[in-house]
C-alpha cells in the first residue's frame, strides 16, 4: 500500500547548485548533481504514494468477468471493511482477492469495500474486517474462517490493541487516570482498536467510558491526522492502533515529541509493540449463513494454504474470541447494546448484589425484630414469674415469721408458767394466811373491825397482784398448750430450719447432718422443741458472717443409765473472751417480763423441763458450738 510523508518532510525542498565549470572539478560536480536528483526523485515519488488512499466505501475491488456459456451463475461477494490507513496488513487483501479468484473462478467472485456496520452487510458470502466487527455480526449467524498474523504479532489471539498517545510537554497528563475529561482523537466511534479496545481498558480500571472524555473529534480513516490534530491542539490525546508508531517511524516520521500513556508492554513477549490496553484478535475473515459449511471448508483450506513470506501478513486460526465478547459486554455495544435499555435483566445484573444485600438486611431486621419481640415478651413473662415468686416469697416469709412469732410465744408458755407458779405462790400464800387470820377473829368475842378491814384491804392488793400476773401471761399466749408425745428430732430439725429459710431474715446458709441411721425419737413438746432449735440457729447466724454457714449435727449418744438425743450447733463467728463465754452459761437474772425475746434463759428452761441439757463449748480457731442433750423416749 502507499507511503505517506510526514508534514516535516512535506517542506519544499530548496537546492542550491553552484557549479564550477573549472575543468578540473566537472567531475565532482557531476556527481554532486546526480545524487541531488536522486534525492528529489525519491521525495517526488513518496509524496506521490503517500497521496494515494486506499479504497473508499462503496469501491469496487473486483467484478466478475463475462461468464462463459457452460458456467455457473452463483457469484460469491467479499465484502471488505475500509481499515484505517496507512496499515502493514493492507498486502494480504490482495493476496486473499487472488486466492479466492482462483478457488471461485474469476467469474464467480465480486469485492466491494463496506462501512463495517451489520445493516449494511446484505447478501454477502464472506466478510473481512475486524475481530470486533467480526463480534457484532455473531447475531446474524457469523462463524470466523482465519485471522491475520504476522512477525510483529504471531500469535492470533493477541494480535492487536489501542495506544494512548500525547504529546511529551504535557506534563498534566502522566497516566491514563489523568486523561479523564480530555479531548480525544480517533479515526471514528466505531473504530475497534481505533476506539473500543480503548474504552475497554477504561471499563476494566473503573472508569465510565461513556462519559470518560469530554469530547471525542473523529479524524476519519487517515490514522496519521490523529496525531497532527494533537500538534495541532484540536486534540489532548490520541487513540491509535498498536505498532502504528512503530511503522510510522519506519516510514521516517520524527515522533520524538510523542509519548505512551498506560504502557502495558512486557519485556520479552512475542508482541513486539507497545500498547496500552490488552491485546485482541486482528483483522479476521468470516462467513455469512449464505456460505455452506464444504464452501466455508474450502476457504479455510485455501487462505491457510497460501505462502508465508518473513515480514508480511498471513493467515492463521483464532481459538479464542472471548476476549472481544467481553469487551462489547462491558462497553454494552454490539450483541450487548441491550444492556443499555432498562430491563429487570439488566438491573439483576447491574444491581443484583445490592438488592440482595438489601433484602438480607432488612431479613435480618425483620429477624432481630422477631427475636427482640420474643425476647422482651419472654423476659417479660420471667418478671411475671419472678414477681409471682416474689410475692409468695414474701407470703411465706411473713407467714414463718408469723410462726416464729406464734412458737416463740408458745414456747414461752413453759418458762413464764414457772415464773407465774413462783410469783403466784406468794400472793396466794399471803390471801390464805390473812383468811385464816380473819376467820379466827371473828371467833373472838371482841372483834376489832378496824384490823379486820386491813386485813380485807391487804387481801384485795394480793389478789390484784395476782390479776396483774394472770393478765400479762394472757397477753404473751392464747388458748391451750399442746401436750408432749413423740417425735422425731431430725425431723423436728427439718422444719426449724425450713421455717428460718422461709423468714428470709439470714442469708447465713444452714447444713443439716443427721448420723444416726435410726430415727431419733423423744418424748417432748413438738413447739418447744422447734422454738429452741429455731432460736439456736438464730443465734449462730447472727454471730457468723457473710460467707460463713452454720453446721447443725443431729446424733445419738450413750450415757451411763439410759441413752440421748444430741442436737449441735456450730457457728463461725468471732472469738468469745472468757468473760463472754461465761454469760452464756447465766441464767436470766431479771424478774420482771416486758416481752418474749427471753433467748438463752427461755430455751435452757425448755430444755431442763425435759430433762436435758444445754451445753456450750468453744470451737477452734473460732466460733461456738451449743448442743442441746434430751433424753431418748424409751421403747414400749
């Protein structure tokens, strides 16, 4: 295909001969004379090449000649897209004309040059053009036969890509990110590694192609014009195909004022151009549905049968053209452009990871309400509970404390009734010594009135001292008291420490030890025993301290005439001096009775009407153990 010249060679050329016509240097200028012409005719004629273009669109490469009478009248159409020039690959459209005449027959076969757009395909058997047009035409039944190859890019499946060029003193632009809101310059919006292969490598760093540049100039097919509209300031960036630079260069052009932006080339790869995108299939021949599969065979054979030559294009056999699918898939053209109209399809896929977070979370919202509803339904309905159990807590608590009350009145009885037979005693002996008195004066014949009427007065104040003590007894304890019989002792030890864990006034734990196998039996009152247990546990809870427990042993033990009941009850607390132990020991000294808190005396009063005794004892290193001895009922 022709050469063009590069604007800096397209300078007139000014030659200036001075010859002297001394016969002794004719020679030399001669020679001098010949190369200058040399020179103007080989720029003459480079100017004349770079001035011829290739085909335009609607040319006709090749009609068919007169058909013979005896041939075929099926004439097969290639249709060959206008690439952008100049382009190393223009020879092999030659070459593929010829190759197909020969297997069609020079009758048989028509090339046109087309625009590269599907609408404009018509009855067409075979396509040359790029692999993305190759791409676009798979919706109407395209199927690939060869793809171009050549030294510079021996391998089909990565035989072209797009550069980023500029110029070196813009310094603003320094990689492809600063490009964004630029003009560029391309030799059309349709251009595949002119343009598309470009923006894919837009999409693939995250950017939005489509409003990636601020505006896009088109230079039409001449790909040098890209290059002057940036010298020009028309443009701030260009978009050429790869190894474009690389044969400019080739043709003489001074590109030192051009540079690469984003170059991916790697060292040592087969493709030996720079590029600033990833690399795709180059120009690719394809068959219509109109061609069978024994025709398309045929062409197969036949473009991969053709003679290689070192440096020039040939064919080769593209095996994978996923590459350009996922291209036009992410810039949404050709067999995607659907994705550019609003469907839920497209939605999913654009959207379908956020609209499935967005309904796990509000799952989970809706999930953690449920589990907050039944959760504060659940804790609500424990508080119910809780306060249920709360009140018949309490319930029970003031009914022990009610029945404390009631045993330790109870238990009372037994001691004030000894204090009330005591201080009875003398009032009562008092009345019956007056009464006798009296009785014998009035025998006498001279009765002194006067003493008489003393005596009466100091029988009425004994008889309201007895009143005063039968009153006070009355208001500690009502109704009768139960006789004795038989109980069990570890029993009567169960409840007494039930009865102090319902009162709830300690939080000193109680532990019950019984080791007599056998029941423990005495003959006794079961509410006086219960009061003095109750009342020894008491005290050893309040002697002891948080954290601390109070031990209670119940146990049997041999004495020398009959056997006993043993009751202990160890406590924690504090050390006692020597003057504290010995008051446990006192009895109550006090005579008078202002309430039922008598402790010690009351239950040592209990325990001595029933025969037994209460017995206190140190502990080491601390605490005092009481322990309650009563006789064992003996067996009928």
């Amino acid at each position: 295909m022709p050469r063009h010249l590069d604007p800096d060679q397209e300078n007139c050329i000014s030659i200036k001969i001075n010859v002297s016509v001394s016969s002794t240097s004719l020679v030399s200028s001669m020679l001098k004379i010949v190369k200058t012409v040399l020179i103007i005719a080989l720029n003459v004629f480079a100017a004349i090449a770079t001035a011829e273009e290739p085909p335009k669109i609607g040319d006709v490469l090749y009609e068919p000649q007169i058909a013979n009478s005896g041939s075929s009248s099926r004439v097969y159409t290639l249709l060959v897209t206008q690439f952008a020039y100049p382009n190393s690959n223009y020879p092999i459209v030659e070459k593929t004309i010829d190759a197909l005449k020969k297997l069609f027959g020079p009758d048989h076969l028509k090339v046109n040059v087309y625009s590269g757009e599907t609408s404009d395909i018509g009855d067409a058997d075979l396509v040359l053009s790029s692999a993305g047009t190759f791409t676009r035409m798979k919706l109407i039944g395209a199927r690939d036969l060869a793809s171009v190859v050549s030294d510079k890019f021996p391998d089909p499946n990565h035989a072209e890509g797009s550069v980023f060029i500029t110029l070196k003193d813009r310094l603003d632009i320094a990689d492809i990110a600063s490009l964004k809101n630029k003009i560029v310059a391309t030799t059309g919006p349709n251009a595949f590694s002119g343009y598309h292969v470009a923006l894919g490598e837009l999409a693939n760093r995250g950017f939005n192609p489509d409003s990636f540049f601020s505006q896009q100039v088109s230079t039409g097919h001449d790909m040098r014009q890209v290059i002057n509209f940036i010298r020009d300031g028309k443009a701030d960036v260009g978009i050429v195909r790869t190894c474009f630079i690389e044969e400019l260069g080739e043709m003489g052009w001074n590109l030192s004022g051009i540079k690469v932006i984003g170059d991916k080339t790697i060292a040592g790869r087969s493709f030996h151009c720079k590029t600033s995108t990833d690399l795709y299939p180059g120009w690719t021949i394809f068959a219509t549905p109109r061609l069978n599969p024994e025709e398309a065979r045929k062409v197969v054979l036949t473009l991969l049968s053709l003679p290689e030559k070192k440096g020039e294009p040939h064919w080769s056999i593209v095996s994978d053209f996923s590459s350009t699918d996922n291209l036009y898939k992410n810039l949404k053209l050709g067999p995607y452009s659907y994705l550019r109209n609003w469907t839920w399809k497209k939605f999913w896929d654009e959207y379908g990871i956020y609209v499935s977070l967005l309904m796990l979370t509000g799952v989970g919202i809706f999930g953690h309400s449920l589990r907050e509803s039944y959760l504060v339904k659940k804790r609500t309905n424990q508080l119910r509970r809780s306060l249920q159990r709360r009140r018949e807590t309490e319930k029970k608590a003031r009914s022990a404390q009610f029945k404390l009350q009631e045993l330790q009145k109870a238990g009372a009885v037994g001691q004030i009734s000894s204090i009330i037979a005591h201080e009875l005693r003398q009032p009562l002996a008092t009345i019956m010594n007056y009464s006798h008195g009296l009785q014998r004066q009035l025998e006498e014949k001279d009765v002194d009135t006067d003493l008489i009427s003393e005596g009466i007065s100091r029988m009425q104040a004994q008889a309201e001292k007895a009143e005063k003590i039968v009153s006070k007894v009355r208001a500690y304890a009502k109704g009768e008291m139960p006789g004795r019989k038989t109980i069990n002792l570890a029993q009567a030890s169960t409840e007494a420490i039930k009865t102090i864990k319902d009162s709830k006034l300690s939080h000193i734990p109680v532990n019950l030890t019984v080791l007599s196998k056998e029941p423990i039996l005495i003959n006794a009152d079961p509410l006086e025993i219960e009061l003095c247990i109750v009342n020894l546990i008491k005290n050893a809870q309040e002697a002891s301290l948080q954290g601390q427990s109070v031990e209670v042993c119940v146990n049997t033990e041999e004495g020398s005439y009959e056997n006993y009941a043993s009751l202990e009850v160890s406590d924690e607390g504090k050390a006692l001096t020597e003057e504290e132990f010995e008051k446990l020991n006192e009895p109550l000294q006090s005579k008078k009775i202002e309430g039922l808190g008598l402790g010690l005396a009351i239950i040592r009063q209990i325990i001595s009407n029933h025969k037994g005794k209460l017995i206190f004892s140190r502990r080491s290193p601390n605490g005092i153990t009481a322990k309650m001895i009563l006789p064992l009922e003996k067996a009928k």
